[in-house]
C-alpha cells in the first residue's frame, strides 16, 4: 500500500527566529484532501559525555515552555538545517560544560514529534573529555551536575529525567557499553 501524501498546497501562518509554522493541504493514499499543521525547525544536537570515572554531564536549566527547571545532557539547536550535526554537537558540549572530547560516537537520530514537527535531534556519545570554561549564550543560564551512568539509567526508569532526547542517548549508551 503507498501511504506517501502529496502537498498539494503550503502556506506559511508565522516565520521566527528558531520556528516556522505553515499548514498544507495533502491528497491522501485515498485521494481524499486534507490538512495538516507543521512546525519546521532546524533540528538538534544532544551529546552524552561521559567522564572517565564513568559519569554523564548535566545541565539543568529552565525550560520556560514547561515552567520549570529541567536536568538534561548537553544539547541544542542546529543554527541552519543544513549545519552538520557533530560540528553543532562540539559547540553545545563546550558551551553548556567547557568541555572537549577527544572521541565521539554516533547514537543515532530521533524524530521528537513527528506527528506535527519536522525536528531531527542527533545523538552522540563524548568520551576522552576534557575541560575549560564554559561559554553559554548571553541568554543560557545553566548548571552542569555530574551523575553516575548507571544512576542515571535508574533515574530515567523512574521518571526522574523527564526529557525525551536526554532519556534515550542515556538509554543507548548503556547499552553501547554493555556490549
């Protein structure tokens, strides 16, 4: 069965500065119309990285669409859809921590919110880090806090990191370094 849609019209409601939104109009696998709602946005980067004494990297900051502080590993937004992920990944890892990594281990890609948003978020794991200053953006006010992967693991599994992409890099480097 073909479930591809073809647009069929695209119009943009709002352009900013991290988000576009439009709605379409698709013919179906039927043939019947219908519409859809987008968020198009540049995609992102999370980066696992993890000390030689075996703990991850956090940072809790306010995450104002919630209205609260969230614990999450190092991530960000890519500045242009085509911006190469890892390259987006270093920056946000040296931003957020002052952290470098000698090595970087692809995890993978998750669709966030594919029913309504086109967002990619790439996944790595860092390791042979090492450490400098920390270089936020003048609007990123964050604190990095040090956890033992395997509570890390136990946290995740009792809802005590409630971030999406956080949760999974932590989930797939355990079980990277299991095997």
């Amino acid at each position: 069965m073909n479930l591809k849609e073809e647009t069929l019209i695209r119009e943009y409601q709002f352009r900013g500065r991290i988000i576009n939104l439009r709605t379409d109009t698709v013919k179906l696998p039927n043939g019947a119309e219908a519409g859809r709602e987008v968020v198009e946005h540049p995609g992102g980067v999370c980066v696992a990285p993890l000390t030689g004494a075996g703990e991850l990297l956090f940072v809790r900051q306010y995450r104002y669409p919630y209205e609260e502080v969230v614990l999450e590993l190092p991530a960000g937004k890519r500045d242009r859809k085509n911006e190469e992920p890892l390259s987006c990944g270093k920056r946000e890892l040296l931003e957020e921590t002052g952290a470098t990594a000698e090595n970087y281990t692809f995890l993978g890609k998750v669709y966030p919110t594919p029913g309504f948003c086109d967002e990619v978020i790439y996944l790595y794991l860092a390791t042979g880090l090492s450490f400098g200053e920390a270089q936020p953006d003048e609007d990123e006010f964050v604190e990095v806090e040090r956890i033992p992967l395997e509570r890390a693991v136990d946290m995740v599994m009792n809802n005590e990191i409630t971030d999406a992409k956080t949760q999974i890099a932590i989930l797939k480097t355990a079980r990277l370094l299991k095997q």
